[in-house]
C-alpha cells in the first residue's frame, strides 16, 4: 500500500513499479523506450521507498540495459538482501554473473534456483552452460 504522505504522481509511479520487467521489455522493444527517464523516475521511487525490493531490481533492470553492469548487480543484491525468496531477482543476477564470467557466483544463484522450481529449464539450462564453460562436462547434462 502507498504511504499516506505521498502524493497522486508518487502513488503512480509506486503502482507501476508493480508491472516492473514485462512493461520495461514490451515497451523498449516496441516503441524505444527512454531507459534514461526510466531509471530517474526509479530513482526517484527508491527516495521514496528505499527499502522496496521490486523498485531496486527495476533499477538492476534499467541498468543493466544501460549497459552499467557493476551498478545493476549492486542493484540486484540490494533487492535480494530485501527479498532473498525472489526468484525473478536470482535469475537476472545469475544470468548477469554470467556475462561478465562470474560463473561460481552465477552457479551459486541458478542452483537455488532449480532447487526451488525443479521444472524451470530456463535455469537448468544456464546451469548447464555454467558447468561448460567451466570444463565440467560431465555436469552439464
């Protein structure tokens, strides 16, 4: 619920963060959406409620497409020492472990992540790919 002090325009933008990655990715691929004004409007969001994991992994979000990816995992772990359950947050910190080659830290996130959804193969897989890079083939299947 929106704090009682907070005004029309904040209690907006505190209700949008609830639509977090799905509207940031169907927005930017369809009408070129302005990271840039996005991430002010978070930042704003996390001055207002600063210890609101979904607006922080929005922040790790935008972030990360603005290509500051040390900023975005600060983002991400801020999120998830607000919400370690969040399954959304270790999956896109895992997978930015990845890119940069971080691959215990990302192996770490996505074997939780199997362990809470063991139907999720978008998770096994990235296991998977973690095992390969790190010449653990006999893992990887």
């Amino acid at each position: 619920s929106c704090d009682k002090n907070m005004n029309m325009k904040d209690s907006m933008r505190y209700f949008l963060v609830y639509y977090d990655k799905e509207i940031i990715k169907m927005i930017s691929t369809k009408y070129g959406f302005d990271f840039f004004e996005a991430l002010k409007n978070f930042l704003y969001l996390k001055e207002k409620l600063p210890n609101n994991a979904n607006v922080l992994y929005n922040i790790g979000i935008i972030l990360e497409k603005l290509k500051h990816i040390d900023k975005a995992i600060s983002a991400y772990n801020a999120a998830l020492k607000l919400d370690n359950q969040n399954m959304d947050i270790m999956y896109n910190l895992g997978y930015t472990y990845i890119k940069i080659g971080e691959l215990e830290k990302a192996e770490e996130l996505f074997k939780k992540l199997v362990e809470k959804d063991n139907q999720d193969s978008n998770s096994f897989f990235h296991l998977g790919t973690i095992y390969s890079k790190q010449k653990q083939h006999e893992k990887s299947f």
